[in-house]
C-alpha cells in the first residue's frame, strides 16, 4: 500500500528522495574544480566526523566528500541517505521489521534527526529529517549546471534481497528496468514512494 506502507501494526513514514551522498575522496581541492567550478553547486564545510566537504545542489540536498580510511579504496561510495518525514518512526519501523537499527536517532545541530541502516548487501543507508532550521536556499541557485541529485546506484548481487528491502519494507516503485542485450536485466530503477528521486541496481 504506497504511500504510507502497512505492514502488522506500524505504518512506515514518507520517503520522500535522496538526501544526500557520501562519497570518499583522495583529492577534495582536485573535486572542488568539479563540483564548484563545472556544476556551480555552493560548498560548505562536512559536519561528519571525518573531515571533508559538502556540495549542495540545492536547499536540501549534497554530495558530501570525506577522505577515505586508506587511499585509492576501489569503492568510492561511503553511504545514500534518504529524505524523511519522521525519523524516530522510521527507526521504529525498521527495527520492528528485523532490521538492525541504533538504539536512538542522532539529532544535529540545525535540529536534523537522522540514523545510519545497513541493507542485505552490506551498503550504508541513512534516513534523514530535516531540522527546523534548514539550510539556506544557495547562492548559486538558478546559476549552477544542475540542481537535483536525481539517483544514486549501488553493485548488486542478490536482486531478490535488495527488492525485500527496498520494494517490499520501504515501499520503493520499478520505475524501470532492462539491459544489453534487451532480453537481459542489467539495471534496474526503483523510485523513492513519496517522491521522483530513484536507486539503481547494477547486476554485475
């Protein structure tokens, strides 16, 4: 049932699109001339405990860079963190549902609620509310090349787990699927349930 996705007694909260992406960085000043000086998107300083840097695209949504664990790691993505009506019930939700969640939501400075999930395969999904106090509309809106983060993809393995997942507990749409050749599915989108922004599965 979308949106609002029942499953026993709880009601799982709006996903409502990516929030943010977390990516490592050998080189942040070398991706600052991509971010800043191609895309026109705004920089702040990360808020993480990692040092590093965030990009917005717009009022509410980034590519965070922070420097990796060890340097030239084959995976550059650290984690996809979703858009949230209610944080503390989506923790909630999920624990009642057999996901291992933390014991409380962190609350951020600007009043933000967010937690950290792992998915079947290991990938790092956090689900974010904003604070009261959200952070201003960029300077650069309207000037900048782009100014949505429209998807995020992940390597997959296991389609049928991700699908139990995302489709089945979080209540993510197929928006589309195929691959090459036709008759072979090699990528497949899922849409968040209460928005446009969407995932994609690459089945390698």
């Amino acid at each position: 049932m979308v949106p609002s996705l029942m499953m026993g007694q709880s009601v799982r909260p709006a996903i409502t699109g990516i929030s943010h992406v977390t990516l490592f960085a050998d080189d942040i000043p070398k991706s600052e001339k991509f971010y800043v000086g191609l895309l026109g998107w705004d920089q702040v300083p990360a808020n993480g405990a990692a040092p590093g840097v965030r990009f917005y695209a717009n009022h509410s949504q980034y590519v965070e860079l922070v420097t990796p664990p060890s340097p030239k790691l084959a995976d550059r993505l650290d984690l996809v963190a979703f858009g949230t009506k209610d944080a503390v019930a989506m923790r909630k939700y999920l624990g009642a549902h057999g996901v291992k969640v933390p014991g409380a939501v962190t609350v951020g400075a600007d009043g933000s609620r967010f937690f950290l999930v792992l998915d079947p395969e290991g990938n790092k999904v956090e689900f974010t509310q904003d604070g009261d106090h959200p952070p201003a509309k960029p300077a650069s809106a309207g000037q900048s090349a782009s100014s949505h983060i429209m998807h995020a993809g992940y390597v997959v393995r296991n389609r049928a787990a991700l699908d139990h997942f995302y489709k089945d507990l979080l209540g993510f749409l197929l928006y589309w699927q195929g691959g090459n050749p036709a008759s072979r599915v090699d990528w497949v989108m899922m849409q968040v349930p209460e928005g446009t922004d969407w995932i994609e599965y690459m089945l390698y």
